[in-house]
C-alpha cells in the first residue's frame, strides 16, 4: 500500500513529457508567422537532420526563392520532387522558379549608359512620369506594388492591345476585379527602350488627385529588371544595371553615407517584404508598397490593437483601389521602422473592409509606402537583396 502511494506521488510530481516539435513544424509555424529568417533556419536544419523528408526540402526551396537564391530553390524543388513525384507544391514551386528566371533577365540601358534618370512630372499623391507606349505619349503612375506595366482598358484599346482575361487580382478592401493581360511592342521610359513587354490591364484613368490622364503604371514587374531609385527629394525615377558591380557600389555608398540597408524577400512575381515595427507592436513582416497614396503606413487591424493606436474614425473616407472604392479610416503612428530606418509620427490608414494581406499564407503586420520613405531614396537591389533607404 505504502509503496503503491509512493510511486503515485512521485508519478504525479514528474513533469509529464510532450513530444518536441519536429524541425519541419517549427519552421512552418515560423514561416506562417512571416519570420522567414528563422524559418529558412529550421528548414535547413530539418534538411540535415531528415534528407528523406520531401517537406524539409520544399521548404527551404519556398524561401530560396523568396531570397531569390534560385539555383537552390531549384535544387532543393527537384530533391522533393524526386522523393514525392505527386508533391503538388514542390512542382508549383518549380514552375515559379522557371518564371522567376525568365524575368529576372536584365533588361539592357543605351550603350554606355551607366544611369537613366527620368523626372517625375509630379510627385503627389504619387510619382508621374512620362512614357510612349508603341509611340503614344502617356503619363504614368510609379507603384512598386502593381504588378509590372499596367494599361488602362481605354489607352489599350487606343494601342489596339488584344487584353486577355488572366484571373481575379485581390485589391483594397478585399475587393476583387478582373485581370486581363498582353504585350505591347514597344515601351519607351527616359532613355530605356524595352520591347514585347508584357503588361496587365486594370483601370488606372479613375485615379483623383494628377490633374492629368494617367494612362497606366510603371509597376513591380518592370522595375525589378534594373537597379530602381526612387528619389523622391530629387523627384526623379534612376534606373541602373542589375549587377554584382553595382550592388558593390551601392553596398560601398551606403557606408560612406550612412543610408541604411534593409534585408528583403520578393514573394510571387511583384511583392516586396520587409521585417519591420508599426508603432509599438511587436517585429512584423510589412509590406514594401509605394502606391499609398496619401499615406505612408497601412498597418492591419491586428498590428492596430496590438501598438493600441488611435484611429481617427470621426475622419473616415473613402478611397480608391485596384477593385473599385473602399473606406479607410486615417490615423497617426508615432514610430514607424523598416529594418532600422525610422520616421516619427507617419499618417497612413486603416482600410476599415479588411485587408488584403489576409490572402498571404504568412501573418503581415501592414504596408509601409509613400510618405514613408520622402524626402528621401528608395533603392530596390535584386543582386544583394537588399533595399537601401536615405532620410
């Protein structure tokens, strides 16, 4: 009896062991938290700890493509493949690779051109520029979260654009709208003149606030075949080669002037992310998009609760994105960072319809644009992965 009492006591004073997580699980639930860095870690742990695990391999290939490292997003596709021929993700990801090297093809700039700057026309609410579409003058928008070259429906069927319908794109709000695609013969930018571009098509003329017609945007999906500046203090587009010599160059200028250098992942074909703070929230991966307009910071309604921000609801409006109308609600927060470059008290907005960064398979704490980065520059390098940022 005695003994039988002991050995419950101290069976009832033993911790009760749980199963450790596996390596895969763990970076799982850090890549859908959006910490891709500690994913990418658990990922290539769980690869040497289980070689034979198709998972462990399909996710270090998702985040090598992310880091657009694609000879080991290749590698590690075609391993998962080769232990599960019916991975669906693995040969999804393949795909994705084979279109990632096709348009990170760099696009050439005049013969001994080392630096093409074009102007901006206006910078507010966003920069302007002017552009020929196979010979037609337009202005257009400069958005790093459009797509690539976007037409308007009524200068495409000025061009003679055949537009055919590729899917539902998810906007503002959450709203959707249909998305047509083709190829215009020529698109002329400044002294860069770029041929069989391919484009999307998506109202672009219902934009308030230029003053003028705009025709389209200069969008992602072009930008990222140079190394892109935005200086929005010198109201200028700068585009230079994609190469490991000026990636040195601008690793070497940065030093010299103390822009800051922020580590950043390209998801899909346009989006650009970044780990960063919205007020006091905890680190969150946030969104690098320059077509706010109005605003610099659009952080969701979780990233809102968690920092405890004011929304100024007695000042909601009604704004307009790539799916038609939404309300938005604006707000003041007092610290916003990308990496450790800060601005203090940034006005952004609430879109009070629920976001559109819902539709990641990852947690995003917002988007961080316009207003963010003036007076300053904004550099996308695709060779470092990096962005370098300037007060």
């Amino acid at each position: 009896m005695k003994r039988a009492a002991l050995a419950a006591i101290l069976c009832a004073a033993l911790p009760i062991a749980t199963p450790a997580a596996s390596p895969v699980a763990s970076a799982d639930a850090a890549y859908a938290a959006g910490d891709f860095a500690t994913a990418l870690s658990g990922y290539q742990d769980a690869v040497r700890r289980s070689p034979n695990d198709p998972a462990a391999h399909v996710g270090r290939a998702r985040l090598a493509l992310y880091g657009n490292d694609l000879d080991t997003a290749e590698r590690e596709a075609a391993r998962a493949l080769q232990l599960d021929p019916s991975n669906d993700a693995a040969a999804r990801l393949q795909t994705q690779i084979a279109q990632r090297r096709e348009a990170s093809v760099p696009a050439g700039l005049p013969p001994g051109v080392d630096q093409v700057t074009i102007p901006f026309i206006q910078l507010d609410p966003l920069p302007l520029v002017l552009v020929h579409v196979n010979g037609v003058k337009a202005f257009f928008i400069v958005d790093t979260g459009a797509p690539n070259v976007v037409l308007d429906p009524g200068f495409a069927r000025l061009l003679h654009v055949k537009s055919t319908p590729s899917g539902t794109g998810t906007f503002a709000g959450g709203k959707t709208a249909t998305v047509g695609t083709g190829t215009v013969q020529y698109f002329d930018i400044g002294a860069v003149s770029a041929m069989n571009v391919p484009v999307t098509i998506l109202p672009t003329r219902k934009f308030p606030g230029f003053g003028k017609r705009v025709d389209g945007i200069v969008g992602m999906g072009f930008l990222m075949h140079y190394t892109a500046t935005i200086d929005y203090g010198g109201k200028a587009l700068m585009l230079r080669a994609r190469s490991p010599e000026v990636s040195a160059s601008l690793e070497s200028q940065a030093a010299a002037s103390g822009a800051v250098a922020v580590p950043f992942w390209l998801v899909g074909d346009h989006f650009v992310f970044a780990r960063g703070h919205i007020g006091d929230a905890p680190e969150s991966l946030l969104l690098v998009d320059t077509g706010l307009a109005g605003g610099g910071v659009m952080p969701t309604q979780a990233t809102v609760d968690a920092a405890q921000l004011q929304l100024q609801t007695n000042k909601a409006t009604t704004g307009l994105g790539g799916g038609g109308a939404v309300q938005v609600i604006p707000l003041v927060v007092p610290l916003v960072s990308l990496g450790a470059f800060q601005r203090q008290n940034v006005a952004g907005f609430v879109d009070a319809q629920g976001s559109a960064l819902a539709h990641f398979p990852f947690t995003v704490g917002g988007v961080v644009s316009h207003q963010f980065f003036e007076p300053g520059t904004l550099t996308y390098d695709f060779t470092s992965m990096r962005l370098y940022l300037t007060p």
